[in-house]
C-alpha cells in the first residue's frame, strides 16, 4: 500500500460545527437535483430469498437485474440481519463517536494504514479535507482482524461488530448469487471468489458544520469492492448519487441497507454492471452517523472480467491479482471514478 501520513489533529478531528471553518475543509457548491426527482428502486430481500431458493427469475430478482443495470444502487427492506443486532451496531457506535477524543485516539490508524480511527485517504497536509471521522476496520475472515484497534468502550461493541458483520456477510453473499443468476452466470462462478471473502467496515460520523454548503462530508467516489451495504445509523440524511450530472439525495426507507456496485463488480460483468459515483454531505446543525460494510473477493481471487461475460466481446478492463488491484485504490486520490479509469483498456 502507498504510505499515507499520519493525519494532524485537525485531519483527524473533524470541528464541531463552529462559525470559522479552515479553509481546507472549503469546497466549490455543485448541482443537486430536486425534490421530485426519482429515488432509488427498493428491493425485498425475502422475495429474492424465496426466488432463488425455487431456482428462479421472478419478478423480484428481475427488479434487481433492473436496478443493478440502471441505477448501481437500491435499498434493501426485510433482509434477513436481526433488529437487535442492527440497533445493537447503532448504538455502539453512537457511544462511540461520544467518548473523550482521548480515548478514541486509543485507536488511531498508524502510519501507511487506513485500519482504525481516524480519517480517509490524507495523502497531504495541503489537499482538502472531509468533514468526517471514521473508524475503519477489517472484519472478515476472523484472523484479518487487528483486534488491538477494536475498540473496548462501549463494552459490547467487539461482540456487536462479530455479530453484525457476519450477518451483513450473509446478506452480501445471497445478493451476489442471485445478480449472477440475473447475469446468466453459474452461482460459483461468484461465488468461488468470495469463499472466505474478505469484508470491511466503516464507521462514519459527520459532525454538524455551520457552513455546510461549503463542505463534503465525504469525498465523491465509488467503492472499490464487489457490494456495499450502508446503514444508516440515525435520522439525518446526507448520502447523494450521481445521476444525470447532479446529485440526487438518497432518502432512506426505515430499517433497509442502501446496497451500491463496486467497482470490482463493474470489472467482473465488462461494465454490464456499473459502479456509481456518490458522497456525503453535512448537516448544519445536526450530526450524522452511518455504517458502511464493504465486501470483497479471497485473496486469492484474480480481478478482470468474467470469461463468460466476454465471450462475444473484447475486455474492457485489465486484469489484475487482488494485492494489486487494491495497492492501485489505496495509492490513488479519492476523486470520482478516477481510480476505474486507470483500468480501462480503451
């Protein structure tokens, strides 16, 4: 991975909604779309379970298919990640966000690492700042995990993050076995690369910000893994999606994982499937937390596109191992779908 420094106190801590805003954290206003424009599809989760289990395409999945096609993004209701292990997450890490920056800083990323608490991707002590704290840590498979930067305040969050992140996991895999079927593959053909499937999770908290219009809470961008499943922990809204040239604001369905393409899954099908570039914003004077779980093939998995999905055309993209794939994401700047076009072949 490049080195990354080690982000100075005011990177690392964003301000708590003050008059005075640096002027790293300033950024140009851009377009956002109207009220009445669409919202992303809505997917049920047990409706694509009971296709998949009569090994058919019906009417959900079909869905699904349309919404990975057109949007790269949908919201999930009755999925299957039980109500105590979703509000158990939210609470976690709302105490978490809470506790002194003292304690916090217990888990502060090192130096060259993202893992820990801290903030995204500061490669320089002159580029522009986001107006987040994250805790980001690996989390499946179980010996991925550097347990020294889970945090032990709250007392139950490294028994709460166990459990959630497995379950989200299972949620991800039975996602990806039914947009393979959707996609005319073998459901092992997806599923071979995922067998001990590496998994990440991203803890955000956006602080309120007097200025909000002139802040990002994070960067714009798209995912670099297969599936992203995002819950949202509290009620202010704040992700938006490109669409159209402007950004559409994401409004969460009560209880439903937001669900996005990553830009390995794009790879994978030839840009059947795309990854879609989005951000967060920032509310003046209330703060936002959400939880990202990010998934991605073994380690062992090679990153191109799927033989069966050019067998009637031409590579789009490069073929890398998984080490490189991710050395190339980590080294690059969080800037729109720069990362995906380093891979194209045309």
């Amino acid at each position: 991975m490049a080195s990354l420094p080690v982000p100075s106190v005011q990177a690392m801590v964003a301000a708590t909604g003050g008059a005075d805003v640096s002027p790293r954290y300033l950024r140009p206003a851009e377009a956002v779309a109207g009220d009445g424009e669409a919202q992303i599809p809505v997917i049920d989760y047990q409706r694509l379970l009971l296709e998949l289990e009569l090994d058919r395409c019906g009417e959900e999945s079909a869905r699904l298919h349309r919404a990975c096609l057109d949007w790269g993004f949908f919201q999930l209701i009755n999925h299957s990640v039980p109500d105590d292990v979703v509000e158990g997450m939210k609470a976690s890490i709302q105490q978490f966000f809470q506790l002194p920056m003292e304690t916090k800083k217990q888990f502060a990323q090192e130096r060259g690492q993202l893992e820990g608490y801290g903030q995204l991707f500061v490669f320089s002590e002159v580029q522009k700042l986001d107006w987040a704290d994250i805790l980001y840590l690996h989390t499946q498979p179980h010996e991925s995990r550097n347990t020294k930067l889970w945090p032990d305040q709250p007392a139950n969050f490294r028994s709460t993050l166990d459990r959630y992140s497995g379950a989200v996991k299972d949620v991800s895999d039975s996602l990806l076995a039914m947009m393979a079927k959707n996609l005319g593959l073998e459901r092992e053909v997806i599923a071979d690369k995922c067998n001990r499937g590496l998994q990440s999770v991203r803890m955000n908290y956006y602080p309120p910000c007097a200025q909000a219009e002139k802040v990002v809470g994070l960067s714009p961008h798209s995912d670099a893994g297969l599936l992203t499943l995002v819950l949202q922990v509290n009620h202010v809204q704040g992700l938006q999606i490109k669409r159209n040239g402007s950004w559409l604001p994401v409004k969460p369905v009560s209880g439903a994982f937001i669900v996005n393409i990553g830009d390995m899954f794009e790879v994978f099908t030839n840009g059947r499937y795309r990854s879609i570039e989005h951000r967060a914003i920032v509310d003046p004077k209330e703060e936002r937390l959400s939880v990202a779980a990010f998934h991605l093939p073994n380690i062992h998995a090679t990153i191109g596109p799927l033989k069966e999905m050019v067998a009637h055309e031409d590579d789009a993209y490069k073929t890398l191992d998984q080490e490189s794939f991710m050395k190339l994401f980590y080294g690059t700047k969080l800037e729109g779908k720069s990362f995906l076009e380093q891979l194209k072949l045309n």
